[in-house]
C-alpha cells in the first residue's frame, strides 16, 4: 500500500535549519510529482514546494523562494526538505503529499517549531 512517512522536525531558533525527510513505499515514487505542505493553528493548509516526476524541476510558494530547498534521492525513495533562516511563520505541522492516479496521499506530518 502507498505510505508517506515524515520525520527529521523538530524546535529550532529563528535563523536556524531543519531538513525535513519523506519516506515513500508502495509506489514507484520517483515517475510522481511530490509536494511538501504545512498547516500552522487556525491556518489553511498550503502548498510549500513541489518536485516533478520524470525530473528534477520544482516550484516553491513565494514565503519560502530563496530559503526552502526540496530535493529527492530516488534510489532511497525519500524527499527531503531543506528549510534555512527559519522564521516564526514557518511554525506548522508539514506533510508530505503525492496525487496517486486522481487520489491524494498523506503522510502523519512532522511538527516545526521556530521560537526563540
């Protein structure tokens, strides 16, 4: 069965880093675009970046441009998100997430905490 398994969150000072890690099963992962989300209290869940199959190209929300880097290792079937100069607003739970043939799947999520 598909499974998407995050790991690698954690609490971090302002300025700092976190890699975040999304390992899949159950699907050949590396023909399928994957994505990264978060959802912060009382917020809409949001698209954070994006990294195509068949490739290497991605895209990335305009709060994260220039400082979130997503990236795959398709012989450990994981995604991996780097997140540098980490802000208070980037605090949510983060998911990863891929559109399996019309359906979506979701991992349980890892929590980041920014705060000083």
């Amino acid at each position: 069965q598909v499974q998407l398994v995050e790991s690698g969150g954690g609490l971090v000072q302002p300025g700092g880093s976190l890699r975040l890690f999304c390992a899949a099963s159950g699907f050949t992962h590396s023909i399928y675009a994957m994505r990264w989300y978060r959802q912060a209290p009382e917020k809409e869940r949001e698209l954070v970046a994006i990294i195509a199959g068949f490739g290497d190209s991605t895209n990335y929300a305009d709060s994260v441009k220039g400082r979130f880097t997503i990236s795959r290792d398709n012989a450990k079937n994981t995604v991996y998100l780097q997140m540098n100069s980490l802000r208070a607003e980037d605090t949510a739970v983060y998911y990863c997430n891929s559109r399996i043939r019309r359906n979506d799947y979701w991992g349980q999520g890892t929590q980041v905490t920014v705060s000083s």
